[in-house]
C-alpha cells in the first residue's frame, strides 16, 4: 500500500517561523540601536549643558574675582592714600625744628643733646658761657610763634680751669621751676668767685619745649 506524503505545508512553515525570528530579532536590534541613540542624544545635550552651566559659572567667578581686585585695588589705593595724608599730618621734619632752636642761641651757646617726640615735644640741653645767656634763651623760646610752652628744667655747672691749673670738674644741678631767679643770683655770685680763681664756668640748661605742629607744618609748606 502506498502512503503519499506531502512536505510542502511543513517547509513553508519553517521558513515563516525563520522569517519571524529574523524579524524578531531585527525589531529587537533596532530597538536596540534606538535606545541606545535616545541614551546617546540624552548624554550629550545633559553634557552640553553641564558645560554651559560650568562656563557660565567659570565667567561669572571671573567677573567676580575681577570686580573684587577692583575693589580691593581701590580700598588699597584709598588706604596708602589715607596713610600719606595721615603721615604729612603727623609726622613733623626735626631739621626745621633744631634750626629754629640754632637761630635763638647767643653766639656762644652750643646745643649738646636733642630728642624729639611723636607729640611735638622737644627736650634740649644747651651749653652757655653765663647764666644770664641761660634766662635770655628760655625768654626767646617763650616769645617763639612757633613754640606753644618752654619750660626750664634744670641747670647744671661745670667749672673748667684756665690751663696750666689742671681741670675742676664739679657739677651742681638745680631745679629752677620755682626759684629761677634764686638760683641765677647764686650762680653769678659763684661766677664771680670762680673767676677770681681764673674757673671759667659751663653752663648746660636743659629744657622740655612744646611746639605748635600746625605752625611748623605751615613753615615747612611756605618754603
């Protein structure tokens, strides 16, 4: 008995289920390729704007930085100059002082010690013949425009022999605040004794002298 088969039917069908699975296949590839693309664009336009935004923050930290060195370049020019206005105003050249002081000694009298203050104050000790050179100094200090106080300290004696007698050396300091008169008829009196016994006397005054800043600002500015 003959059995007729047909395998027709079934090699169509393999070949439709092959063709479905390449299709399938394809689909998933292109959807694949499709996601990964979306993915791809997403990345870059969120790259693109992470550098925007880092540029953007770049510029502004640069404008800030800019404007912050313009500002402390100008509080640093507003600062030195403040400072040299301050430092013309404060400080007081002492050249101009210890001439003004030179041009009031008497032809003998010679300073030895100088010191100037921040504060205008001066402390000076100068060396004179007689004790009468000494009261006309301090007159001249007081009278001085430029001086606001003169005081007397002290004064100090020191008698040198002529040559040939050796040298005395004795020294005899006195207040004279209070008792400047006093004290000068004693030392002209002692003068006059030392001279007898051929001493030639020294006398170094010393004085605390307040000068008047403003006026020795205007001098130096009208020279």
């Amino acid at each position: 008995m003959l059995v007729n088969i047909n395998l027709l039917p079934r090699k169509e069908f393999k070949n439709r289920a092959k063709l479905l699975l390449l299709i399938i296949m394809i689909s998933v590839a292109l959807m694949g390729f499709l996601f990964l693309l979306i993915q791809y664009k997403k990345a870059t336009t969120l790259e693109e704007q992470l550098t925007k935004h880092i540029t953007t923050l770049q510029e502004t930290r640069v404008a800030e930085e800019q404007k912050n060195d313009s500002a402390n370049q100008s509080n640093h020019v507003i600062n030195l100059e403040k400072t040299v206005e301050w430092a013309d105003s404060y400080f007081v050249e002492t050249v101009p002082i210890l001439n003004h002081l030179t041009t009031l000694l008497p032809e003998r009298g010679f300073v030895q010690n100088f010191s100037y203050t921040e504060d205008g104050i001066v402390t000076l000790e100068v060396q004179f013949d007689t004790n009468t050179e000494n009261a006309q100094y301090l007159a001249l200090l007081t009278d001085s425009l430029l001086i606001k106080s003169a005081q007397l300290l002290t004064v100090s004696t020191t008698p040198i022999a002529d040559a040939g007698n050796g040298t005395v050396t004795t020294t005899e300091t006195t207040d004279t605040n209070n008792n400047a008169k006093e004290n000068e008829a004693a030392t002209d009196n002692k003068i006059e004794s030392e001279q007898n016994n051929n001493i030639l006397p020294r006398y170094y005054a010393q004085y605390e002298i307040i000068f008047d800043k403003s006026a020795i600002k205007s001098m130096q500015e009208g020279k």
